[in-house]
C-alpha cells in the first residue's frame, strides 16, 4: 500500500488514566493518509477512549497527539482550549448509539454544526448536506425526525452528519453494534465509498468479518496496550503475539 | 446582556408600577378597606367609592386643612410599618390608643371612645357577664384591644384571632365560636346583620381611637388636633357619628355634650338597606355586576404582577440551573446557597423583608416592584430546580455529539440540550405559574390591591362571602386558562416524538 512518509496522525506515548485506573497505556500509533484503521479488541480494553482522546473529548494525562500541523499534549496553558478545538475540527466522529439531534429533522440535523459553528447560511449549509444526504441514500427522508428511521438509516444520517463538516478524518465507535446484519452492511457500504474517497478512517468495531474484508491495516489493543499491529492477512492469518491468537480464537 | 437587563427591568417596572407618589395639597391617609363597616368599606350600592365614618372624619380634618383627602389601602396589621414607611402620612382606622402603640407612633387626641360589646346566638342564655366567658371560646380581631382583654382573662377563655371582622361573626353563627367580644361599632353592624345573634348590652372596657402620625411629625400632630378641635367645636364631628348611628353615652360623657340624638342614622339605615333587597337571587345576580370592574381591575394588578415576575423567574431560574450544573464549584455552592435560602423561607417574610425591611438599609422601593422582586426571587429558585432537571434529563451522549461536531459549550446548550429540555420543564413550569397566580395574592401584605385584596374588601362590605368567594374563584381560574393553553402549545411545538414528517402531513 502506497502512502506518504509522514503519518497523517501520530500518538506518542499517551497515557489516560479514569481515577487511579489506567485505561490507555504509553500507546504510540501512527495513521496515515487515506487508510482505513481498524481497531480491535476486548470490551473495556480502552478503545473508545482512545478515539475520545484523539478528537480531544477525553483530556490526556501523558504524550501527544499530532495531526498534520496540530500538535496537543497534556499542557494545560491558555491556548489548550483552542488548540483541543483546532484538533476536533480534523475529525468527524460516529457513535455507537447514532446519536442524532431528536428534536431536530435530518436535514437540520446536518445544517445544525455549519451554520452554528461556521456561520453558514442555511442555504448554503443544505447545499453541502443534501449532497451527503443523496450519498447515504436518505434524501427522501430529509424532513424525517431521527425517531421515524430504521437504526441503520439512523447511523447513515449520522456519519453524513459528521461528514457535513468536512473533516479530514472520520472516527467511528463501534458505527454497527446496535444494528442487525442487513443494516450493517448498509452502514459499512457507505464507510467503504468514503475509503474509495481516500478519506483517513478510523473504526472501533467487533465485526471481524468487514475487517479482513476492508480494513488497510488493524490494530489489537488489550488492557489498554497496543498488542499487535498489521494488515488484516498479518494479523488474522499470522498473529505473532500470543494475547492475539488467544483473542481470534474465540 | 448583562448591561441592558438592568435598563428593561426598571422600564417594565416604571411602566407598570401604578402607586403614584405623594404630590402637594394632599392628605395622604392610611386604612384598611377590608376591615369593614361602618369604619372604611367599599360602598355596598357602589363598589368603586369608599365609605365610612373614617373615611368622612379624613375629609373633614382635610377640609379644615384645607388640602383633598387621597386614600392609601394597607392591610390593618401592617398599618404602622406602611406609616414609617411614608407610604402615606397619617392612619385613621379603627386604631386604639394603646402604650405599645404610643411607642411607636404620636397619637392625636382621641376622636372617638367606644367599649366592647359580647355578641352571642339569640338561644345563649349562659353568657351575660365577663365571668362567664371561663372556659368558652371566643372570637376577636387579631391584634386588638378586645383579643388583649380576653387575654387577661382570669378565667380560661380560649381566644381566636382573626383578620376579618366579618368572618368572626359568621364562625358565631356557625358555632364554632360561643361569644364575639369587638368594639360597638362591629358588633352594631356586624353583630346584627345575622337574626340569630344578638349583641348584649353590657359594656366592658374603654375603647378610644386616636390618629395616627410618624413620631416626630409634630406640625401635622398639631395640625391634626387643631382640626379635630374645630370639627368637634362645629358639631361636624358628632353629625358624622349619628349619620352612622354611632353616638353613644361614652362619647357623650368624653366629650361633654350630653343633648340627645336628632339626627336619623342614615348610613346605618343604608347600610342595612343593602342587605335586604339583594336576597332573591335576580337582585343578587344583578349587584353581582356591580362587582365585576373592582374584580376586574384587581385581577389585572394580579395578572400584570404574575406575568412580570415569571418573566423574571424564567431568566433567573435558566442563570442560576446554568450556574449550578456548569460554573466553578465556589460560585455554584452559591448558587445552591441561594436556591435554598430562598426555598426555605416563607414568600411572606421575604416580601416583608423586601418591602418594610430594606428601607432600614436605604433601599426604598415601590409595592410593584418589592412585589416583583419577591415573587421572581422565589420563583426563579423553584424554576432554576426545574431547569436544572430537565437538563440533566437530556442524554450525556447528546453533548458529546454536539462537542465532537464542533460546537463549544454554550452553542451546545443553546441549540442541542436546551430545546430539548423545555419539553420537559413546559408542564412543571406552567404548574409554577399558576400557583404563582395564586399566590400572588400575598402581595397585599405589601399594600398592593389585587384580586385576593378586592375580593376581602367586597366581602366585608356585602358580608357575602361565598358569593364573592365564587366570583374570585372563577376569575382566577380563567386567568390560569391562557396559560395552560400556552403550555400545551408549547409542550406540542417541541414535542418532536409525536411529529410528523411534512412528507406524510
Ligand atoms: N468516564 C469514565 N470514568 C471512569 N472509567 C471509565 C470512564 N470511561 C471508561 N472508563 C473505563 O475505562 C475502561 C476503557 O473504557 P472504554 O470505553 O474505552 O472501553 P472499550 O474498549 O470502548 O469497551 P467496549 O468495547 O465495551 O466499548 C473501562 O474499564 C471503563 O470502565
Ligand atoms: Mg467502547
């Protein structure tokens, strides 16, 4: 796989600990431009902080993030406000829950963040939704509220959600948990049309079976530690760390 | 925000605050219109004008001064505290020359003696003399001469204090007092109004009532005597006393003129009137209109003092929910020091405090306004609970979402947690604001004349309680109509489960 020699983001030692419970262990990553990284592992083993950290909801206690020229550490000076903003607006994120604004419809659900954060117009923030609506299939369902679509549809809308804000990358936590196999072949389809797009993704999932298929490269993080990283053939045919292999078998 | 609040506060007050402030060449008197016949009472025929021997006394001393009598209604307890307060100058109503009250304020000479009266059900044959008050259980005005009396009583008399004089009557017809001991005056008008009771004849006690002035106030103390001095010299002053069939042997004796009765009791005669052609029911209907504008004005003082202090309430409570769930931990344990001081002390005490208690301290403000202040202190607290829980109420996931999409806090707030929460907070707000439409009725403490108040002055003129009980009851209710109707818009405009989509609409 081709990519450029500069990671698009990189980790560095980064330590998160919940009250005394260290979640995230010196965990050193790098992503790179274009890719689709999976992430692996056990329920509690830190995957979700990791990508809260990333996208700078979850303050870090050690380390450093870096994206493109965005750097963030620990340091708590005057400009760590504004430098955690500057890094959230790299990444789009995708909940395991959809999370769609309920009192709003799924247009202005998208519209919301443009116009809110970067003082668009509502004409010109529909103009880059509906677009993104078309794309996830749900520009029937514009004027719909959240509670009136299927859970796939739902998390559709979400990442069209994030996507309206033009990240550079999209984080997704566990995007297909909540859904039957049917509806996760709907969400999936669309991450996969993103990654032709050649937009930096990265997934927290349990769904091994898209990973093999899709993922350029899949990280195993267990007890907050990352164990093994490689392509999906690397790590699924040739595990080389014995946690790896106990985690496959099951 | 923070500089403009203030401006559009003291706008909305100074617009609406309709208590005018004194202006030359007049008498500024204190009294009680609720207290009744025959002193100070709306006029049974003519809701709109006060009457009474009082009322006439301060327009003849405001003659002899040669200034126009301006009439200021308070509640008769808090007379005294509106005096130093220079809500008005003077009190004349009903008040008995006593040492406590001497410490308080300068007394004119006495304009009129009287003593107490029993009043009984026409079929007691137990009670005739003071002795045989042992045991029994009698009625009296709340802080009155008579209640005192019945106090010192050797014998154990259960005494009730009441605020009305009307009622304590109605309690003896209904038995559930055996005796009423008031000044002659009530007991004539009052005690006979009912056919089952009867007023006995013995007397007890002496009884002088004395104008009230603020300590210090000299000059008009002078004045004031001087006047009553030349009224009673004129015979002006014991024509006002038989016009209300109030002339009595005390008032003979005290005030040396020994000749008999001329003139008819007109006003008593009218007074009587009054109750005897309203008993068929198309006549009673028909004076009920009479009401209708005094109910009226006073349900718009209520309306106008409801509306303005939710106003408030809302902001306050929205300011200090914020401050609780997002500011540093010292300001919000202030916040939450504040929510329960205010939750923890009656409305009425803090209305007092606001409205006679500041003063103390230099800060003199308007009923209107001390009235507002109290009810949106105390409301905002409560709401700022509401609030507060209807944000909590809101998922945690849905701020997450709304940072990770970039908005900072305060956008999140405003355009995610907080729409969603006003359905939550719409059915427990509107129940606040109804109660308070209720209780703003305690604002009478304060002199303020809304529903509640007119409603306590037209039943003591009518002595028609339930009747005017009715009315009131019905007007507060359909105040309170608008507002749920209000409620249950808003509740709908934001109640996006039950949507549907334009699509399908
Ligand atoms: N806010 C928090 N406070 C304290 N502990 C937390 C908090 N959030 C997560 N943890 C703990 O941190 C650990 C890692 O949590 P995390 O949510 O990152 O796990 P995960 O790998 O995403 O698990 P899952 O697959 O179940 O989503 C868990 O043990 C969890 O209990
Ligand atoms: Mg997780």
């Amino acid at each position: 796989m081709p990519h450029t020699l500069t990671p698009h983001i990189d980790v560095r030692n980064l330590d998160k600990t919940y009250k005394n419970k260290s979640v995230l262990k010196k965990v050193c990553l790098d992503f790179f431009e274009g890719e689709l990284t999976a992430v692996i592992g056990r329920s509690g083993c830190g995957k979700s902080t990791l990508l809260k950290c990333l996208n700078g909801l979850e303050r870090i206690d050690s380390g450093s993030i870096r994206v493109g020229n965005v750097f963030l550490d620990r340091n708590a000076d005057q400009k760590h406000e504004e430098r955690t903003s500057a890094l959230r607006r790299n990444f789009g994120m995708v909940f395991q829950g959809f999370n769609l604004f309920p009192h709003l419809t799924i247009l202005e659900n998208l519209i919301k963040a443009p116009m809110v954060v970067k003082k668009l117009r509502r004409s010109e923030a529909s103009a880059i939704a509906i677009p993104l609506l078309e794309k996830v299939g749900l520009l029937s369902h514009i004027d719909y509220y959240p509670s009136q679509l299927s859970g796939g549809q739902q998390q559709r809308a979400a990442i069209a959600r994030a996507l309206a804000m033009a990240p550079k990358v999209m984080l997704y936590d566990e995007p297909t948990s909540a859904l039957d196999p049917w509806l996760s072949d709907e969400v999936f389809a669309v991450m996969r049309q993103i990654a032709a797009e050649r937009m930096t993704q990265i997934v927290v999932t349990h769904e091994l079976r898209f990973v093999r298929e899709f993922a350029d490269k899949v990280i195993f993080i267990e007890d907050g530690e990352v164990v093994e990283i490689g392509s999906p053939t690397e790590l699924f045919e040739a595990p080389q760390d014995e946690r790896t292999r106990r985690f496959l078998k099951r | 925000m923070t500089n403009v609040f203030p401006v559009v506060l003291l706008g909305f007050l100074s617009v609406l605050s309709s208590q005018s402030l004194a202006t030359a060449g007049t008498l500024r008197w204190g009294g009680d219109a609720s207290g009744g016949a025959p002193y100070l009472l709306l006029d049974p025929k003519n809701p709109e004008k006060i009457i009474g021997f009082e009322v006439e006394i301060a327009e003849a001393i405001a003659r002899e001064l040669g200034l126009q009598a301006q009439f200021y209604q308070n509640q008769w307890d808090k007379l005294i505290p509106g005096l130093k307060r220079k809500n008005y100058d003077i009190v004349i109503n009903g008040i008995e020359i006593t040492e406590e009250r001497k410490a308080e304020v300068e007394f004119s000479k006495p304009y009129f003696y009287t003593y107490e009266q029993l009043t009984v059900k026409k079929n007691t044959d137990t009670i005739h003399e003071w002795a045989d008050l042992a045991g029994k259980r009698v009625g009296s005005l709340k802080d009155s001469f008579a209640e005192r009396m019945l106090k010192e009583h050797p014998g154990k008399v259960h005494v009730a204090g009441y605020e009305e004089q009307t009622t304590i009557y109605a309690d003896l017809g209904y038995d559930r007092l055996d005796a009423v001991l008031l000044d002659q005056p009530i007991a004539l008008y009052y005690g006979s109004l009912d056919p089952n009771l009867k007023n006995l004849d013995t007397h007890f006690g002496h009884v002088s009532y004395g104008i009230c002035v603020r300590k210090g106030d000299f000059e008009l103390l002078r004045q004031i005597n001087d006047a009553l001095t030349k009224l009673l010299a004129s015979g002006e002053l014991r024509a006002i006393y038989e016009r209300w069939g109030l002339w009595n042997e005390e008032l003979a004796t005290r005030f040396h003129d020994p000749a008999p009765s001329h003139l008819i009791p007109s006003e008593l005669n009218a007074y009587r009137e009054s109750f005897q052609h309203h008993s068929d029911f198309q006549s009673r209907v028909e004076h009920y209109k009479t009401y209708v504008p005094l109910l009226a004005k006073g349900a718009i003082v209520t309306l106008q003092l409801s509306s303005v202090a939710m106003f408030f309430a809302v902001l306050l409570g929205l300011l200090l929910a914020l401050v609780r769930l997002y500011a540093p931990r010292a300001i919000a344990a202030c916040a939450f020091g504040f929510v329960e001081l205010v939750r923890g002390t009656p409305l009425l005490i803090q209305l007092f405090l606001i409205y006679y208690g500041l003063p103390n301290v230099g800060i003199k403000l308007d009923p209107f306004t001390a009235a507002i202040i109290g009810l949106a202190l105390n409301y905002g607290a409560y709401e700022s609970e509401i609030y507060r829980a209807g944000i909590l109420a809101i998922p945690h996931s849905q701020l997450e979402t709304a940072l990770a999409l970039g908005l900072n806090r305060w956008q999140a707030l405003f355009h995610i947690i907080i729409p969603q929460a006003i359905r939550i907070v719409v059915p427990p707000m509107t129940n606040d604001f109804i109660s308070l439409l209720k209780d703003s009725s305690l604002v009478s403490v304060i002199t303020l004349v809304e529903l509640t108040r007119v409603y306590g002055q037209l039943a003591a003129a009518s002595y028609d309680y339930f009747g005017v009980g009715i009315l009131t009851a019905i007007l507060y209710f359909v105040m309170g109509v608008p507002f749920v109707r209000l409620s249950r818009w808003i509740e709908r405009r934001f109640s996006f489960e039950s949507y549907l989509p334009r699509t399908i609409r």
